[in-house]
C-alpha cells in the first residue's frame, strides 16, 4: 500500500510538472490563435500577405537550408576528424559552444573590416550562422558515428577500402543523428533574426517583429507567423523520429567510438583528406577568431574594467533573470524526460511537445507573452522581470530535459527500485537516492539554460520591463554601430561567462556517470 501510494503522489507530481511546461510553452500560443481567429472572423487579415513578404519567406527559407548545409558539411568532416582521437580529448574542442551568435558577428564584422571586404549582406549573415551552429552540427555527426557498432566498421574495413566501408556502412547508420543535426540548424536559422539584422538582411522572422512593432497587434503578427509555423512546424515533425533515436543511440555501449581506440589509422583517398583538414580550419577559425578579436578591440584591463562598470545594471538583470531561468527550468524538465522516456505514442508526444519550442520563432514567444499577461491581475507579471524570465523558460526548458534524460539513461534503474522498496517516505527516497543520482545532469542543464538564457535576446527584446535591459540586448543595440573597445569588453565578458559555465557543466555531467549494471 506504501508503494502504491508513493507512487500516485510521484504520479501526480509528474502530471503537475508536464502541465506547467505545456501552459508556460503553449498557453502564449493558444491565446495568440483564439484573438487571430476571432479576429480574421471579424474580416480582419485582407492586408497580412504580399509578394514581397512571401518572396521574403522563400529566400529566409534559402537562406536557412544554405546555413544547414554548410554547417552539416563542415560538422560531419570535422566529426571524422575527432572521430579518430582518443577519449575526451575529442569533446574539448566543444568548450566554446555556448558562445552567443552575436559574439561570432562581432568577430567576422572585424575581420571583414582588416581585409576591407563587404560587412554587410547575406554572405556574411549566412557565414556567421554556419560559424555558430558549427558546434551542434559536429556535436550530432560524432555522437552519429560513435553510435555505430565497432564490429560492422570493422568486418567492412577487412572487406572493402576504409572510404568504401564509411560510404556503405558508416555514413548510412550515422545518417539519422547528422540528419538531425542538419534540421537544427535549418530550424536555429529560419527562426533567428539577431544575425541577420546585424548585417542589414531582413528575414521572415524579423518581419514578424517588424509588423508587432507597428500595429502592436498580437493577433497580426501571430497570421503572418503562420507559413513561418506551417513550415518550421513539418521540419519538426520530420526530426522527431531522427533525434529520439540519436538520444537512444548515444548512450549504448561497446560502441564504435570505444572499441575502435585500439585499432587501425583510417585511410582516406586525398581529396577527403583535404576537405577535413579545410572542415578543421573552419573549426579552428570558429573558435579563434571571436577570441581573437575580442581580445585585441578591448584593449587592455582598464578598458576592460570600464566597460563592465558601466554595463553594472544590465550585468544584475542578466543574472538575476538567467539564474531563475536555470532553477526553475529544472522541475519542468525533470518531469518532460519522463515523458520523453515513454514507449509508443505517449513517448512521441513527449518528444514533439520537447521540439516544438525549437518550431515558434523567438518575437512570438514575446507577443505571445505579453497578449497572455498584459492585463489587470493579483499579481503584477507584466511589466516585471518575470516576463523574460519566462520567454527564457519557453524556449529552453526542453533542453533540460534533453540532459536530465541522458542523466537518467546513464544511471542505473536497480538502484530507483532499491531506494522505493527499502526507504520509508517519498521525500527522503527523493532527498537520499534519486536526486543526488540525477543531481548531474540537473546541474548541467541549469548551466546549460543559465548560459542560452544570458545569451537570448529574440524574445527577451521584446518582453523586458521598461528601464531594464539583459547584457545582450546592450550589446546588441552597441553592435549596429559597429565594432569598438566597449562593445568588445562586454563581449569578452560574456565570453568568459559563457565559456566559464559551459566548461563546469560539461565537467559536472561527465564526472555524474553511471554505469549501467556498475
């Protein structure tokens, strides 16, 4: 009776943790249809489309598909690269992942300058999208080529040529993670409007901001979002399938990645070798060139110093925000990875309410946002630093599911059984056993969302209260006039931030594992 009710309370629990994601991820959503349809009922909606908007809607989609296949190029080669190595050593060249994207588009913006080369248009827009999404991209293809068994790579090498064996055997079976890697990078792309606009290019998304900024009209901008939606919408639904089976992939043993340490160089025909060693320049120019430039604008210390004293203010709203964000992220992803854990329809449904966030461009998230909580209630949400706090929640909480799955994939279920059938109360089997086994992950994903959060600024340059601003959005508003020492020191602390926390949580969840049947 004891286990029965433990776990209806558990069961309960993880009901109310689910439903407050799907109200903090959907509610914006589904106000912002009901008002549209109300409104396209009363005749409104005759003026939303043109040829120009839909014409702006095909090249952002170009311009989407271009980034994702530079990034998924570059990435799969660069992952062949690391492929090879040994150990962890092949997951430090990831350290600068969380930098912001707007931190690249300083970087390129300088370069462009020193050669005397546009720093305008959409080459560089489309250059600096594939610089930062880099990191996803190589990430996705090596989990992709570790997932394969060591056993089928190796009775392929004793029977074919090394390039034949990854054309035939690798390239296929690591298909579905590269593949989803790609569709991330189209979805960041299609719904990102801070690099783009940095470099004088407008894109559908920005449109969207464009109109809200114009009308104040949710229910306007919400109609013209909907192609954005139908389309972001389909890839997600086609990534389902690719990214769940990457999550369950990469935690599998005896795995190519592991087994194959002790064997054989691969040899690769020269022209693939040229292509890699040119993929690992990019890479190497992806993580040297913001530090580099960074570095060199600033200056020196008191340069340095002085523009983070004057940025006082923006720096305590960014953490203040960014750190609620990172708690509060935690029980809602704690209970979406059970969802995600489910078999059958209910463990898709997991996975599409998990992706769907990636589907809203960030300016709805904010219109949503405020069509939801701009109105008379008990507790003053509009207008308060709530408010980014919770666009912070909408567009990446999932993530922390992302990592508290893999955390709970690593650990061993014996140990949950055990701990429910000998502890005598819910709260001290969850105090004892259950958290400081999941408490890995759960820190990672903290800093994970800690660091997005400090970054994001699509949504949260919509929603924050009037006389407060995050650092990015600062940085943001100096960078349209160009590089300077300021703008640079502030970058460099983001950087350094960014870096710093993304360094700790890799470290924590890589020390957090357990091991199956351990």
């Amino acid at each position: 009776m004891r286990i029965y009710r433990r776990r209806w309370v558990e069961r309960t629990c993880h009901t109310l943790g689910v439903a407050a994601y799907i109200f903090i991820v959907f509610l914006p959503l589904a106000v912002l249809a009901g008002r549209a349809a109300v409104w396209l009922a009363g005749g409104g909606g005759g003026d939303i489309f043109s040829l120009r908007r839909l014409d702006l809607l095909a090249r952002s989609t170009g311009q989407a598909l271009a980034v994702a296949a530079g990034a998924t190029l570059l990435g799969t080669l660069a992952a062949l690269f690391l492929w090879r190595l040994h150990g962890a050593v092949r997951w430090l060249i990831f350290l600068l992942a969380p930098l912001p994207p707007y931190i690249h588009a300083l970087a390129w913006m300088a370069i462009a300058a020193a050669m005397g080369a546009p720093q305008r248009g959409v080459g560089m827009s489309a250059w600096v999208q594939v610089m930062a999404f880099l990191p996803l991209s190589t990430a996705l293809a090596l989990v992709g080529l570790e997932s394969v068994e060591s056993g089928l790579v190796e009775a392929a090498r004793l029977a074919r040529p090394d390039f034949t064996a990854l054309r035939r055997v690798v390239l296929p079976l690591a298909a579905p993670a590269i593949l989803t890697g790609s569709g991330l990078c189209f979805l960041l792309s299609l719904t990102d409007y801070s690099v783009p606009s940095l470099f004088q290019v407008n894109t559908y998304s920005l449109e969207i901001f464009s109109e809200f900024s114009a009308s104040s009209l949710p229910e306007r901008a919400f109609v013209l979002a909907l192609p954005l939606l139908l389309l972001t919408g389909l890839a997600t639904l086609l990534l389902v399938g690719g990214l769940r089976r990457t999550a369950e992939s990469s935690s599998g043993r005896g795995r190519s990645g592991q087994a194959r340490q002790g064997g054989a160089a691969f040899e690769w025909p020269g022209w693939l070798t040229i292509l890699i060693g040119a993929a690992m320049a990019a890479w190497l120019a992806q993580v040297g060139a913001p530090l580099g430039v960074l570095i060199a604008q600033t200056g020196s210390w008191a340069q340095f110093s002085q523009s983070v004293g004057e940025a006082r203010s923006e720096i305590s709203f960014t953490l203040l925000t960014a750190a609620a964000a990172g708690l509060l992220c935690l029980p809602l992803g704690l209970a979406l990875s059970g969802e995600l854990m489910q078999k059958g329809l209910r463990g898709r449904m997991g996975w599409l309410l998990m992706l769907a966030p990636l589907a809203v461009p960030a300016p709805l998230v904010g219109i949503g946002l405020i069509a939801v909580w701009n109105r008379d209630l008990p507790v003053a949400v509009y207008g308060s630093a709530w408010m980014p706090v919770l666009a912070m929640l909408a567009r990446f909480s999932a993530l922390a599911a992302l990592l508290a799955l893999a955390q709970a994939r690593r650990t061993d279920v014996r140990l949950f059984e055990a701990a429910d059938i000998f502890q005598p109360g819910l709260l001290k089997t969850w105090l004892v056993v259950r958290l400081p086994l999941l408490a890995p992950g759960l820190l990672a994903a903290a800093g994970v969302v800690f660091v997005l959060s400090a970054g994001e600024l699509g949504a949260t340059l919509i929603v924050a209260p009037p006389g407060q601003a995050t650092l990015t959005m600062r940085i943001y508003n100096y960078l349209h006039y160009g590089a300077s020492g300021t703008v640079a020191g502030l970058c460099l602390s983001m950087a350094l931030a960014s870096v710093g926390m993304g360094a700790a949580a890799a470290a924590i969840f890589g020390r957090g594992r357990v091991e199956d049947g351990a």
